[in-house]
C-alpha cells in the first residue's frame, strides 16, 4: 500500500467508527431509526443492529 492509501484508509475506519458513537448516542436519545441514518450515513440494517445490541 502507498502512504496515501493507507491515511485514507485510516481516515475512512475512524470517521466510520465516528459515526457508530454518534449512532449510539442519537439511539439513546430515542430518535428515529431514519433519522440516525440521514445523520450517521450508517446503513438502516446496521443502526437497527445496534439498537439490539445496546438494548441487551
């Protein structure tokens, strides 16, 4: 891998995990599955997934 490939590799997996923290709080605040979605850009299936994790 080249050095730039691997800092946008790095940047993607961080802002990705961003959004799974800001997905997890938006669900603890009880908003809306859609609305997590259009904020988060995380897949529906993945913030419904979440949801089940964090109800366990």
């Amino acid at each position: 891998m080249t050095p730039l490939y691997e800092e946008i590799a790095k940047r993607s997996q961080a802002e990705a995990l961003d959004n799974v923290f800001k997905a997890i709080e938006l669900l603890k605040e009880h908003k809306e599955i859609d609305y997590i979605a259009e904020k988060t850009h995380l897949p529906k299936e993945r913030i419904i997934s979440l949801k089940k994790q964090i109800q366990k």
